[in-house]
C-alpha cells in the first residue's frame, strides 16, 4: 500500500516536473524560431488558450495576452492554429537561421447556426466586382490616366441539381438604380475622341453600356460585363464609391430565377492635390512633366491636343503597349514619386502613404479581411521602393500580383501562374465542383475579401447565408448538402 | 379619491402639452427632401451632408462630401413628383435640373428624374444612399 502510494506520488512529482519544465521552456523568451500575438479579428482583444502548431510536434499555447512563441529551426512551416469559439485557420512562415520570425493571428469567430435563406431558394447568385476597386478622374479635360471603367462578374447556381454553374438558358441583366447618366457629373465623354476613344454618351470604352446584358466569360463558368462607365457620383451628386448595381437572372420565358446586389467600386479620390496643389493639379502635374521629361503637355493641352498616360508609359489596365524605351504607367509614377512621399504634410501625414494616389483615406480600398487582420497595402504590395525594384526586374503591373499563397497554406492558394481574380475553387469535398467556382464568388474581390469592414460588400452572403462571412455554407448552393468545410 | 384623479389627470393633459410644445419639431420626410435638395441647389454642401443616414457620413467625411460634391453638377432646381411615407421609411421621385455646365461643356440644363430613399433615423429623417 506504501509502495504505491510512494509510486504515485513520484508519478505526480515526475508530472508535475515536466509540466513545469515545458512551460518554462514555452515562456521562455526565445531566439531562433516564431512568435507573435493571437487576437479577436472583430475586437483586437487579446485570445488565451490558443494552441498554435507547425505541422509536426512542436506546439504553443497562447497565453493570458495572447502571445505566443515557437522554437525552430530555420526553415518553413506552416503554422495551424485552433481555440474554441474561433475558425480554425494557417499561416505560412520562414525562419531564417539565428532569427526570429513575428507571425501575429486575427481570428474570427467561428461560424453561427442560422437557417441559411438560400434553403428556401431554387437558386443562388455570386456577384463582385473584378478588382475591389477602380480609379476615376473628375476631370478630363488636361490628360487621361484611365477612363470609367468597372467590371462586374456573376456566377449562378442551381441548388437543386448536381450539375455545375448555369451559363445557358438564362439572362443577366445589370442596372444600377442611382447612376443612371454618367456624363451628368463627368465629363469623360466630351474629351473622349480626344484620347482616341469614339463612343456614345454613357458607353464604356469597351462598348459596354450603363445597363444591359452580361456576356458568358472567358472560361464559360459564369457571366461578365466589362468596362461598366460608372464613375462616383449617384445620378443625383452624391459621392458614392460603393454603388449598387442589381443583377436580375432570367430564364427564356422571361421568368424572374433570382436577383442579387453587389457593389461596384471606383471612386476620383486619387488625391493629387496633396501635392500638386489645389488650384490647378492636373495642370501643375503637366507643368512638371514637361519640366523633367522635356515634353510639351501644356502646350498641346492648350492647343486642344489631350494625352493619355499609356500614349507613351504601357499600361497593361489598357493594354497599351506605349513606347519603346519609356518606363511603363506603373513604374514610372512609383518610381518618380518614391522620394517624394513627404514633399507635403498633407502627404507625409496621409496613412497609408499609399492613399495619397490610390483611393483612399475616405474610399478605404483595403478594407477586406486582411485590413481586419491589420494587414496594410505594404504587408502585400511591398513599399514604393519594393515596387519599383520589382517593377525595374520585369515584373508586369496588373498581370502579376501578390499570391495568397505567399502567406495561406497550400489550401487556399491561386491556380499555378493565375491571379486570384481568374483562378477557381480546386479542392472541393465533392471533385465535380473542382475549376467551377471562382475563388472571388465566395470570398468576393482582392481587397474586400469576407468578411470585409464595408457593409456595402456583403449584399451576397447576407442575402444567401444570413450572414457576413466568406460562403462557407454549402447549403447556399445545394439543397441536400450539409458540409460546413469548402476546402479539403 | 376624486379630486386626487381630476388633479392627476390635469396634470399629466398640462404636462403633455406644455413638454410637446417644448420639444424640437421633428422635420417631416418631406422636409428633409427640401433641405437635401435647397442646400444643393444653394450650394451649401455643409447642409447638404447632414441629410444623409449615418452610415454614409460613418465612411466619408463631411470636408471629402463638400470637395467631392463640389466637382459635380450643381443643382439648378428640382420637383418632389410622388413621395411615398411609411413608418421608418419613405421612397420619392424627383426631378432634378442640372445647371448648364462650361466643365461639363453642356450649355444647356440637364434633367433627371431619380428615387431616393429615406429612412428614419434617431435623429429624424435622412437620405439613405
């Protein structure tokens, strides 16, 4: 009796000596290896008990303010993490030998048990604008950067077939109900046979109108409608970056199947004046470059001559192949002006630097789950020098782009060599599902990604899922399915 | 018993009346759509921004409103054709005149016929976008 209890209490002392022995090992403070912070996505409050591992036995736990740290090895990893209460979710690191690498955690509360609406729909919409976001100019009337232009994307869904999304026998048709007539607050049109472009009032320089009929997309998966001439302003002045457009889904017969919502972004805060002043902006920044590029802007602009920016600097936006020895668009306007971020103390104080040409302090382009996270343009674009770096090494403005996968595990990653926008859904619990899918119709575009902190993003999980999140529900597309897990 | 209830009830008709009376008027939903569109037309884009809902003036502030809205046409005058008032929202057709234009190149008024919405807020109501 003796011996066993001398037996167990060695047992519990030995137990009670390597708990003691881990722990201080997990809080010591670490060298080579990974730390960070674990945080509520929606309140920033710090997450205790989360267990964090790298893929094979090496674990933490977070602790009471949420910090973390691993020891590594130099190397790759990919780190899991899973708490209670939270979406379990991975992040990809490096270590570099003798160093510490910071890896922090948003996460978001785990999904809620409501009914979902589309169980009682026959079928479901995807809709989202291509990009997150477009660029317009208040005035065109001394040179173009780019024209109003926006592209929507839509993808249907039967629920209650197997067969994959619908891109016949049906209609799709786009309004937006608060901008109707563009050119009563933009004068794009009246400058447009100026820049080369000969089209009607209102039709974008694609030929795609206001209103009108989507088109089946490249890849035959869904419908698309590009090169939408919406600018800001709502038909009655106000300044609306994030206008609504309704999507109406018809069948032969004309038989209303669905409707749906979805914003289309673009917004004139490009916010040149910050450092070109506030007289005259455009005609300060023709002054100057004639000044430093020895061309005659101001001269022709007076003479009734008007350029476009991709007249000489390509711009793969437009497709223009500019000239040969000229730097393109983007390199041009990173380069030049990467010095040049402080030239104001409007410009020095606007955060992110970024929102001093790229919309905007107000407009809020980033404003998806990664701002959520605290992710700023920098985390994935690189700062003005890295973008010029990359820009100068061959890299291609618009056709290549930061990758998910630079920071999600092998899950959620682009298709190989594809954009987010253009790739699809690969690892579906059921395989016919696989390449049918766009990534962007659950998740919506780069930079408003679910669940975003603009409300006008989340018209199509709201309205199919009752909720805000990325479609996680597999309800909203099928009717005798129950799985809560997209990517296997 | 009685005169307690006839002094009760005096009270509360004399209090009624008198904390109504002193209590700011609330503006009707077509009042509203007058001070939307007067300040417009008056170019007092500073009114203007107070008759949009909350959620609009949460993303863009009033002095980005003013300068944005400054680039756009200005109000030249505007008809309420049909205003519909529910409880907590209300749906109006307008028709809007836009002032000819040396910007847009238009010499001459543009007209267009819009919905707007309202809806009611805490503070009254406002302009939903």
């Amino acid at each position: 009796m003796l011996k066993t209890k001398v037996s167990l209490l060695l047992s519990f002392m030995l137990s009670l000596a390597i708990v003691v022995c881990l722990s201080t090992i997990a809080s010591a403070a670490i060298t080579t290896g990974i730390s960070g912070t674990v945080k509520d996505i929606n309140t920033g409050a710090a997450i205790a008990g989360a267990t964090i591992n790298d893929g094979s036995r090496t674990t933490a736990t977070s602790d009471a303010s949420g910090n973390y740290s691993l020891s590594e090895a130099a190397g790759s990893y990919t780190l899991k993490i899973s708490v209670s209460g939270y979406q379990t979710t991975s992040l990809v690191c490096t270590v570099a030998s003798g160093a510490l690498t910071n890896v922090n955690f948003s996460l978001t509360k785990a999904y809620g048990t409501q009914t979902i609406p589309a169980a009682s729909m026959g079928y479901s919409v995807f809709a989202w604008n291509d990009l997150g976001m477009h660029c317009d100019q208040n005035d065109y009337s001394y040179f173009s950067v780019l024209p109003p232009f926006n592209t929507l994307h839509v993808q249907i869904k039967n629920r209650n077939n197997t067969s994959g999304m619908i891109t016949s026998g049906v209609n799709v048709a786009y309004t937006f109900p608060k901008k109707t007539n563009s050119t009563l607050h933009t004068n794009f049109w009246q400058f447009a046979p100026k820049y080369g472009w000969n089209v009607p009032a209102n039709i974008g320089i694609t030929g795609t109108p206001l209103s009108g009929t989507m088109q089946v997309d490249a890849k035959n998966l869904g419908f698309v409608a590009t090169g939408i001439p919406i600018t800001p302003y709502d038909d009655d002045g106000t300044w609306d970056p994030y206008g609504a457009a309704n999507i109406t889904v018809t069948d032969t017969n004309n038989n209303i199947l669905q409707t749906a919502a979805v914003a289309a972004p673009v917004s004139t805060e490009m916010n040149c004046q910050n450092c070109h002043g506030t007289t005259n902006p455009q005609l300060d920044i023709l002054q100057k470059h004639d000044s430093h590029n020895g061309t005659t802007l101001v001269t022709d602009q007076a003479n009734g001559t008007l350029h476009q920016c991709s007249e000489c600097h390509s711009d793969n936006a437009l497709g223009a192949p500019g000239k040969t020895g000229v730097e393109s668009l983007s390199l041009a306007m990173h380069n030049f002006h990467k010095d040049k971020m402080t030239t104001t103390t409007v410009a020095a104080n606007t955060t992110p630097g970024c929102y001093n040409c790229h919309p905007g302090t107000n407009t809020q382009c980033l404003r998806g789950i990664m701002e959520k996270a605290g992710k700023t343009c920098v985390d994935c674009h690189g700062d003005m020098n890295k973008m010029t770096t990359s820009l100068q090494g061959g890299r291609q403005a618009w056709l290549q782009e930061p990758k998910c996968a630079d920071c999600h595990d092998s899950k959620h990653q682009e298709n190989a060599n594809t954009l987010y926008r253009n790739s699809t859904f690969n690892n579906s619990p059921i395989s016919v599902m696989n390449g049918e899918l766009y990534c962007e119709a659950c998740h919506n575009s780069t930079h408003g990604e679910f669940k975003s902190t603009n409300s006008a993003d989340a018209s199509i999980p709201q309205k199919f899922q009752g909720d805000d999140y990325w479609i996680w529900n597999c309800k909203v597309c099928h009717a005798n399915k129950t799985q809560k897990a997209m990517h296997t | 018993m009685k005169k307690y209830l006839i002094y009760m009830l005096t009270l509360s008709v004399f209090l009624t009346f008198n904390l109504a009376g002193c209590s700011p008027q609330e503006q009707t939903s077509r009042e509203v759509l007058d001070k939307y569109f007067t300040s417009a037309q008056q170019q007092d884009y500073a009114t203007t921004y107070t008759c949009y809902d909350s959620e609009y003036q949460k993303k863009v502030t009033k002095d980005e409103f003013i300068s944005h809205r400054k680039e756009a046409s200005v109000v030249q005058s505007y008809k309420v054709l049909q205003l519909d008032t529910q409880k907590d929202a209300a749906k109006a057709t307008v028709e809007i005149t836009f002032a000819s234009s040396t910007k847009f190149k238009r010499t001459e008024p543009a007209i267009v016929k819009v919905n707007e919405d309202l809806i009611k807020q805490k503070d009254g109501w406002k302009i939903k976008v």
